[in-house]
C-alpha cells in the first residue's frame, strides 16, 4: 500500500515537472520572448556636424563630376576630421588634373576651399566658398531587424545633383524606440513595428 502511494505521489510529480517543461519548450503564456520588430522605412541622413563622422575616411567617387563643384570629369571627395576645431571638419577633392582642400560648415554642405591647383576662375580655387544642398545619405533600412547589428551595409552621397558611387557603411543598428546609429553616431528615427506573423 505504501508503495503504491509513493509511486502515485512520483506520478504526479513527474507529470507536472513534464508539463511545466513542455509549455515552456512550446512557447506557451509562461514564455518571455520578446517581438521582433523590423524598420518600415528607410532613413535620409542629412550631412551635419554631428553625422559627418559617418564620412570620414571613405573615398566619395563621383563617375560624371559635381556640377556645383565645377567639375564633370571623375571626383573624389574625402571627409576628416579637423584636429583644431571639431566642428569644421576638413574636405579634400581630386580630379585626374587637380586638387583642392579645406574647410566644411553646415546648413546644407558649405564647402570653404584654402588650397587648390585648379585656375583662380574655377568654383574651387582658392577663397572660394562653395554652398551645396541636398548633402544626404538615403540608407536603405527597411526590413532591417531592431537590435540587430548591420555589417556591410552600402549607401550613396547625393550632393547637389550628383549621387556618389556605393560605398560601405560602419555597422548600423535601429533601437526599441526606432532610433538609429550608424557606427556610434546617432543619425535619426525610423518607424517600426512588429514582424508579421511573429
């Protein structure tokens, strides 16, 4: 008889251990998983002095020219940061034939030129100042998970009229709230919501 106890009391107890480790093993209401969510949109990062460090070190290739930098033959722009004053960080600018550098503001890209080989007549000669709006990067971000790191991403410069050739991004992660950064520079909000069927 008391044997038969114990071994309906060993039942019972093995049956709610079972059960237990079942709804947990099947996603039951005990589960603590937490949504997926992915971007709905894509992201256009204004150029500024907060995001410009996105820039920095990647070669921008132009294949036509930048009509309001006064060159239509292949251009490279090249972005660094200015060791004396953060907020003007500097730009470099070679064609097959000449060179320019200098300075870079905000409010669009202001571009200050305090170098140059190109003809005092040119937009980038030396003194020169050169205004160019929209200065963006469209980052393609639909889709993309929340808290997921995003290596290899690609995206474009469109400044002015031009769209630079593809180059590559540093990682890119989207938060809980939708905020974005790209490497540890914020760059702005994008909407998401929960993945379907998820």
């Amino acid at each position: 008889m008391t044997n038969t106890l114990s071994s309906n009391r060993l039942f019972a107890a093995l049956l709610v251990a079972g059960t237990a480790f079942g709804l947990a093993a099947c996603g039951g209401k005990s589960s603590t998983k937490v949504e997926d969510k992915v971007a709905t949109e894509d992201i256009e990062v204004q150029v500024t002095e907060s995001t410009v460090p996105v820039l920095y070190q990647a070669p921008l290739e132009f294949e036509s020219g930048v009509t309001e930098l006064g060159t239509s033959t292949p251009t490279t722009l090249t972005f660094t940061a200015n060791d004396t004053n953060a907020a003007t960080p500097l730009f470099s600018v070679a064609t097959d034939t000449d060179t320019a550098s200098g300075v870079t503001t905000f409010g669009s890209c202001i571009f200050t030129v305090t170098a140059s080989t190109f003809a005092a007549e040119h937009a980038l000669a030396v003194g020169k100042q050169v205004t160019i709006s929209p200065c963006e990067v469209p980052v393609p971000l639909a889709g993309t998970t929340v808290g997921v790191d995003k290596s290899g991403a690609t995206a474009t410069l469109v400044l002015g009229t031009a769209t630079s050739k593809t180059f590559t991004l540093p990682v890119i992660k989207i938060k809980e709230d939708g905020s974005v950064t790209i490497g540890d520079i914020a760059v702005g909000t994008v909407t998401v919501s929960p993945v379907t069927g998820a």
